[in-house]
C-alpha cells in the first residue's frame, strides 16, 4: 500500500532505506530484509541501514501491531521526524486511548517527533470504502509535507459508517 509513496521518496534525491521481509527485492533505495516480529532480526537490518546511511531524518512505519519491539526501536534511531501509520480501528471515537497509547512509542524521545497518520475510508454514493493503495501512498505523501501532528487519510467519522460497519 505504501509503494506508491517509495516511488515518491526516491525521486526526492535523498538517501532511502527499506525494511521488509523482501526489502531486497526493491529497485528502489537500499533494501535491508527483516521481519519486524523478531526483535533481533530487525535491530540488525536497522543497525545495517543506520550504518549505511545515518540515522534517519524521516521513517515512515507501518506495523501490524505495537506490540513488538521494533516501533521503539525504529523510534530510538530517529534523528527527525517518525510517521506512524496506523489501522482505522486506531481512530475509533470509541477508543480515544489507542492514539496515545501509539504515541508512546517515542516517550522520552526528544529527538522523534512522532506525526501519526490513521487510515480512514472513503464515503461514496451507495456506501463507503476502503482506500487503495495509491490512496494510502498520496495520503501519508500529504501528511508528510503539511507536518500534523495527527492526519486522517479520508474520514472515521462517523464509524457506524465505516465499510461493513
Ligand atoms: N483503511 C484503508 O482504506 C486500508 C486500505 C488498504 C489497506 N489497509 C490496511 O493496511 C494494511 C497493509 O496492507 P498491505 O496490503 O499493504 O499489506 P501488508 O501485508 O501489511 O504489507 C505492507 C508492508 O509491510 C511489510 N510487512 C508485512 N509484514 C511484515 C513483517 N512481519 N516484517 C516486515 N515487514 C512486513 C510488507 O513487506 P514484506 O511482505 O516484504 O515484508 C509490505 O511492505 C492492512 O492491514 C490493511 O488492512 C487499510
């Protein structure tokens, strides 16, 4: 989904590393294979992207869940701005914990200015939807140049009205 926003980057003349299970497949940037899921398998491929390139003045992170290690860590190594990118359901009016409990990732962390983008859906006539892919890419693209502490791609309001819901 965020491929479209890798093009983007790499045209943007700086250095660009990419951390995925098939990072390396990439022809953009320097790719660096991990699974986010194993602590030490990620801490390695962000110490070879950091001693590659430095550490990075822009991430932007999407993780399935919090509750690893890796967002704290990709977060340790900022010197800049972190986009967390996040799920719909973070957004949840009924659920007005999940944002700060994301955040928490860079407490204590002055060096990471954390901006969180929540995937939201689209309404149109007959219902609603979720994004695609080049939605999602030029939604975080946008956050990344307005610089919000908090950007909602679309709408999760109201959430009855979300697709399914
Ligand atoms: N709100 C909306 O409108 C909307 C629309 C579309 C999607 N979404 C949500 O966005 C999420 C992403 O969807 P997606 O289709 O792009 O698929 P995805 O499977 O989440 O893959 C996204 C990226 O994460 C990497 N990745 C996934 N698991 C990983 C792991 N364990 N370790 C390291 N990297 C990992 C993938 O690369 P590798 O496979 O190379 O690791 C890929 O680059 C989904 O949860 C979907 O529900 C929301």
């Amino acid at each position: 989904m965020l491929s479209g926003l890798v093009e983007a980057l790499a045209g943007d003349g700086g250095r660009l590393s990419l951390l995925s299970r098939r990072a390396s497949s990439s022809t953009v940037g320097d790719g660096f294979d991990c699974d986010y899921r194993d602590d030490a398998g990620f801490a390695a491929a962000l110490g070879a992207a950091v001693a590659k390139s430095g550490p990075p003045d822009l991430a932007v992170a999407w993780f399935h869940t919090l509750k690893i290690a890796a967002p704290r860590m990709l977060a340790q190594a900022v010197r800049g701005r972190m986009i967390q990118v996040l799920g719909s359901a973070m957004g949840d009016p009924a659920h007005p914990d999940r944002l700060a409990r994301a955040a928490a990732i860079a407490d204590g962390l002055p060096d990471c200015a954390l901006r969180q983008v929540v995937l939201g859906f689209r309404m149109e006539t007959g219902g609603s939807r979720w994004h695609t892919g080049a939605e999602i890419s030029a939604g975080v693209l946008e956050a990344i140049a307005a610089d919000r502490p908090l950007t909602v791609v679309g709408q999760i309001a109201p959430w009855s009205a979300k697709p399914g819901g």
